[in-house]
C-alpha cells in the first residue's frame, strides 16, 4: 500500500512537473526511505547538479549543510530556516508530506534572498494567470473534468451538471463517477475524440475528450462539455441559419451603401470646361472642406462625389448617400442622426445607426439639399458646426470626422432669396462650389461620350461590336438634352437593340429625336399598342415638365399636375434615374 501510495504520488508530482520547473524556487521531494524522487530545475541550478545525478540517490549524498540534514532527520515542519549554500544566504521549508496520517515523504522549498525580490512580481503575475485560467475553467464550458495517464480524476468542475463537488470525486476513476465516458480510454489511447454525443442522466450532451501528452507520452486527458443537450446546439444551429439568412439579405446593400464606385478616370469628357472643374474637385479631395455641387439632373453631380472620396484620405472609410427630397420630412432627422431605443411609436427595438455615423470616418453625399426642410437645416447648420450630435431619444453625444459633400440640382442662391433656404447653412456648404455644366453646354464630348457608353453597353450585354455612323453623331448634337447624360445613355441602348447591323444609323434613334422622320425609317415590328403609346406620352412629359422646371421635380409634379410622390412612383416604375434626369 505504501508503494502503490508513493507511485501516486510520483505520477502527481509528473503531471505538475511542467508547473514546478517554471517557477523560481527550488524543490525537491524526498521519500520516507531517503530517496530523492525528484527536483525542479531551479534546484539543478542551485546546486550545479543535473536532475541524474540528484534523483535515485539518497539525500545525504546530495546535501552537506549539517543544519539542512539535521532538520530533514527530524521530520518536523521548518518554515522559513536560513543556511548557506555556496556562499550564498538560502532560506530553505521542511515541510513533511502526510496522507490520512500517514507520513508519505518530505517536501524541501530553497529560496535564494538575492532573487527573492525579483520573483515576486512574477509570483504575483503567476497568481494572477491561475485564476484566471480558473476563470476560463469555469466558465468557458459547461463541465470539465482531468484525469491523470490511468484515467483518475484530479480536476473536477462538473458540480453544475452532477451535483458532485470536486473533494469527492478526486482520485476516483473517471467511469465510476461519469456515466458512459470514455475519459479513461482517451487516457490510455490517446486519441481524442471531439464533439461526440455522451448520454448523460437522461440528456444527449456534446462532450469533447483530448488526451493531454508530454514528451510522446500519455500523460493524461480533460474533457469538456460544450452543449449539456442536443437542443442547445439544434437551436444555435437554427439562430446560425437565421443570422447568415439575414447577413446575406443586407450585405450587397451594406457595400453599396458604404462604397464609392467612382473614380475621376470615370468623368469621361474633352471640354475645356469640364477639365478644369475635374482639376478643382481633385485638388479639393485632398483637403477637408465641404463641397457644394451643383447642375442640372444628370450631369454627373454623383460621379464627381464618388470622385473626390475615392482620391482623398478617406477613401478607406464609408461613402454614405442620402436623398433629402426622397424621404419624409417627418424621418428625415431619424435617417440622418438615428435613434435610440424607445425613442418613439414604431422604433426598433435595438435603435438604429442614422446615415451620419455609418459615415463617420469617412464622406457623406447629401444629395438634393435645397429640399430639406427648413427645421433640419438648423440641425444641420447645428452639426456641421460642432461636428457632433445626439441620437433621437439619447444622451450619448457623438463626435463626428467626416467630410460633407451636398449637391442640388436649384439654385440655392435664389432659394436663399426667396426664404427656402438658409443663409448661414448655405455659406457653411459653400466653401468649395463645382458647377457642373448641362450637357447642351459641352456638345464637344457627345461623340465621346457615346463612344464611351456604346462600349460599356455591349460588354454588360454581350453583344457584337457597333459603331455610330457621322451622322448620327450629327443629330445628337442638334438636340439639347433636357435629361443630359442620362438621357443619352437611354438613348444609345435603345438604338443599340433596335440596329439590324453593325452600324447605329439616325432612323436607329428614338422618334423624338427624329421631328419628321420618314415613316420608312421606322421600324415595321413598332409596339402601337394603346400602353405603350400613353407610356412613351408619359415619360416625353415628365422629361419636359422637368427640362422647363430646371430639373425642380416639385415644380415639374406641379406642372404635371400630380402629387410629388406619384411623379417619383412614375420615374422609378419606367427606370429613370431619380439623381440623374
């Protein structure tokens, strides 16, 4: 019994070996026979001496010190004694080692004066790195368990799940304790065995068993329990599910939203006019300042905003873009600056980000300026101002690093003059102004343009090469392009599919453009059906109603004699470009 208690015990002081060799005090552990059965290596070092020649052998062939063989003779407990060990001072421990009351050998802890202070700090850091290993223990899993090389147990945090506390399970076999395991296998195999089903009191539980080795040996095993029942998985399984489901719905928004798709190289153009505003805007990327763009529908006011984020510093950070004429006045503050939760009837539950902070860091486009109400121009003033604010309903002032880029299709000078806009806030985004021209002020780049355009359509549909006869270019430029780019875009699609050849000819262009075309000219297979005729009446309306309006679609749905609203349905249901026409 004493022999099988001191392999125990020799098992026990191997396991922890890994433990004692990193700490600076010197141990050394002495059976009842006088046989040193092991030390540390701060004890090699101490005495000069490798581990072989020091184990197997009797402590008094290993100690001289008189003082120190004396008290190891007595087999009394010494705390704290002092000797000299090679000229140096030494405290040394003598603590006998005793199981149920019975003498199993004696423990020796050397502690060298000179190093004394310099090892606390690092007993305190050990300390600390146990408990909070401890920490991880206990809460990382739902249950642990460790066993030694023949399947013992000599960790236990399974009290949750059993109800057993550690002090009675320690050193029993792990099979008498654990109902189906295969600890004790791991233990002797060393193969793990990882998110295995293990019935337990009535549950199917996830368990995990990992053999722990040292030196190509088995030394012992843990296992955990990650989930105490197949429901927990199955039902993070389900949440799992739901959460990709969701995150693949709104990812291609959240890149579209965040993402400027423009560069300059984008701006295509050879007029002089539009080269020298390509040159402001670049050399206005590299600073900080806010810009003001404007021009009539579809002149390309978006194109230089992607521009100059994308060639500033802030190019890594979110490009935000929000259109203050398509949303309510009454969610307009909430889209801009967010809300906190409960800010009002009808508010998500977990709040939400406004467009400001999704583009902190980076640029935010508010496009359509001149219509936003008069009450969110003094917020706005208010923001640009501190560069900071508050969420709907919060506390938490924000603070704000972006660059404000606003653009509008107005007049805001007029507006200033007539009272729809403020003065100050209209000073605070005119620092920086680009007036892009209408697209009859730059007939010079029609041909390249088209060029351009023709190119980009035949590769996004996969069709044969064309080209645009001279005379077609000639007839585009003899019209003034109340829709600009925009429309001229429409345009080279539509002669695109209606050509038979390889060459876009005029009678390939759309009839308007055409004011006494040849009935010959047009094509035979024509849709006349009643739809489609009030379809092309309605969209050759809208498009005046907003050539004579400037681009104002409020004043155009006036002239039109429709709600605001209904004009914005009938844009987006014929695929018009709302921030191009």
């Amino acid at each position: 019994m004493q022999e099988a208690f001191s392999i125990d015990m020799n098992d026990r002081i191997s396991f922890l070996k890994p433990i004692l060799d990193s700490i600076n005090d010197s141990l050394v552990f002495i059976n009842v026979e006088g046989i040193i059965t092991f030390c540390n290596n701060s004890f090699e070092k101490l005495y000069g001496r490798e581990a072989k020649q020091i184990i197997e052998h009797r402590y008094n062939n290993v100690f001289k010190e008189k003082e120190l063989l004396e008290a190891i003779k007595k087999e009394k407990k010494i705390i704290e004694r002092k000797i000299t060990i090679e000229n140096r001072n030494i405290y040394f421990n003598n603590i006998p080692y005793v199981n149920k009351g019975r003498l199993i050998g004696t423990v020796l802890i050397f502690n060298d004066t000179n190093t004394r202070r310099e090892s606390e700090p690092q007993l305190e850091e050990l300390k600390n790195s146990l408990e909070m290993i401890k920490d991880i223990l206990d809460h990382a899993y739902q249950g642990i368990v460790l066993v030694d090389a023949n399947g013992r147990i000599i960790k236990w945090n399974y009290e949750k799940l059993f109800g057993l506390k550690e002090e009675e399970v320690l050193g029993r076999p792990v099979q008498e304790v654990i109902e189906n395991t295969r600890m004790h296998i791991v233990a002797k195999t060393g193969k793990k065995e990882l998110c295995e089903v293990q019935r337990i009191q009535g549950h199917d539980m996830i368990a995990s068993r990992t053999p722990i080795i040292k030196n190509g040996k088995v030394i012992g095993a843990v296992g955990t329990v990650l989930f105490k029942d197949v429901k927990e998985l199955k039902s993070l399984a389900r949440r799992l599910r739901l959460l990709e489901s969701k995150f693949d719905l709104y990812k291609g928004d959240i890149k579209r939203l965040q993402e400027a798709r423009y560069s300059f190289d984008s701006i295509i153009t050879q007029n002089k006019r539009m080269i020298h505003l390509k040159e402001i805007a670049r050399r206005a990327s590299e600073s900080n300042s806010t810009i003001l763009i404007q021009g009539e529908s579809g002149t390309g006011k978006e194109l230089f905003a992607h521009a100059i984020h994308k060639s500033s510093y802030r190019k890594y950070g979110a490009f935000i873009r929000i259109n203050c004429a398509a949303i309510p006045k009454e969610l307009l503050e909430s889209e801009l600056f967010g809300y906190d939760e409960g800010a009002f009837t009808g508010a998500r539950r977990e709040g939400k980000l406004g467009k400001f902070e999704l583009a902190n860091g980076g640029t935010i486009l508010l496009d359509e300026i001149g219509a936003m109400p008069l009450d969110m121009q003094a917020k706005l003033l208010r923001v640009i101002e501190e560069r900071e604010f508050e969420r709907i309903g919060g506390t938490r002032r924000v603070e704000l690093d972006i660059r404000i880029i606003s653009s509008t299709n107005e007049d805001l000078e007029e507006s200033v003059k007539r009272g729809k806009f403020r003065k100050d806030l209209f000073y605070r985004l005119n620092v920086i102004r680009l007036e892009i021209p209408a697209l009859r002020e730059r007939v010079d780049d029609i041909p390249i343009l088209t060029e351009h355009i023709l190119k980009e359509l035949i590769e996004k549909h996969d069709m044969e090469e064309n080209t645009v006869a001279e005379e077609t270019i000639d007839k585009l430029k003899q019209h003034d392009w109340p829709g600009n780019v925009r429309e001229l875009r429409n345009v080279i699609e539509r002669a695109l599919h209606m050509s038979t050849g390889k060459i876009i000819y005029p009678e390939h262009l759309s009839e308007y453009l055409l004011p006494g075309a040849p009935l010959s000219h047009r094509e035979d297979n024509e849709d006349i059906s009643l739809k489609k005729i009030v379809e092309k009446a309605e969209i050759k309306a809208i498009k005046e109603a907003l050539r004579r309006s400037n681009g104002n679609r409020t004043l155009a749905a006036k002239k039109l004699k429709i709600h605001r609203t209904a004009l914005y349905k009938k844009i987006e249901g014929y695929g018009l470009s709302i921030s191009d026409l």
